[in-house]
C-alpha cells in the first residue's frame, strides 16, 4: 500500500488549519 505523503500531510495541515481557524472564530468574539 502506497501512501503519497504529500498529500498526507496537506490534508493533515488543512484540518489543523480550519480546526485553528474555528476555534478563534468560536473564542475571537
């Protein structure tokens, strides 16, 4: 099984991304 670890780690950062942005947006206010 081939994983394409680039693809990973972009999905990996996305969603740490948006989790980051979700809880300012939740907390920012």
């Amino acid at each position: 099984m081939h994983i394409d670890w680039f693809v990973f780690l972009a999905q990996i950062f996305n969603f740490l991304l948006l989790m980051y942005l979700l809880k300012r947006f939740l907390y920012g206010r």
